[in-house]
C-alpha cells in the first residue's frame, strides 16, 4: 500500500472515530446541585449514582435522573405498546435529538433522531 493511501485511509478513519465520539453526549452536572438531589433522592441506584457521575445516559437509569440531568424534555409523547404504556421523551442535545423510551418509571431505551 502507499503512503499516501495509508494516510488517506488514516485521515479517514480518525475523521469517522472524532464524529462517532461526538455523537455521545455526557453532561456533568453542578456538584452542589448533584449533592443537594442524592440526598433528595435517597432511594437511587448505585447505577444512577454512577450515570450521575460519568455524566452518561444508559437504558436501566431512573426517569428522574434523566430530569435531574437534562430538565425536561422539549417534547413527551405517550405510545401503548402490547405490554405496557411508555412515554416518549425527546432532547434537543448538541444540534441532534435523543428519544429517551420510558416505563415504569425507568429508561428502557434510548435511541439517535433526526
């Protein structure tokens, strides 16, 4: 292979893995406001301590700690699936959308929109 191949090919690859990473969104919260609803929230998992931290989003997490982290949602749309009712909730986050499925009171899904 030449050079300028590889280095076309390892532009190329940089390019797509720089644009993959920026898709991820991580929000690092207030410490004093991360503090002040831990302790409002007494019943959270270690997990969504751990989302809180990481500042990361993850299907498991509690409905709430997606509030706590991204406010409420612009939009919340209710869907009734054969096994149960979910809610829809969408971000405007970094110029894309994230759709946040909903049920029970946790996040079951979470998925990119355009």
């Amino acid at each position: 292979m030449k050079k300028s191949s590889l280095f076309v090919l390892c532009a190329t690859t940089l390019m797509f893995l720089t644009v993959s990473c920026v898709k991820q969104v991580f929000v690092k919260p207030n410490p004093t406001e991360t503090d002040t609803f831990l302790s409002q929230n007494p019943d959270l998992t270690d997990f969504d301590k751990e989302c809180i931290s990481n500042g990361a989003f993850k299907p498991g997490m509690m409905a709430k700690t997606v509030r706590f982290l991204l406010g409420e949602p612009k939009s919340i749309t209710t869907i009734q699936q054969s096994w149960a009712t979910q809610e829809q909730w969408m971000y405007k986050i970094g110029g894309g959308k994230k759709l946040f499925s909903i049920e029970d009171g946790g996040v079951v899904g979470i998925e990119e929109a355009e």
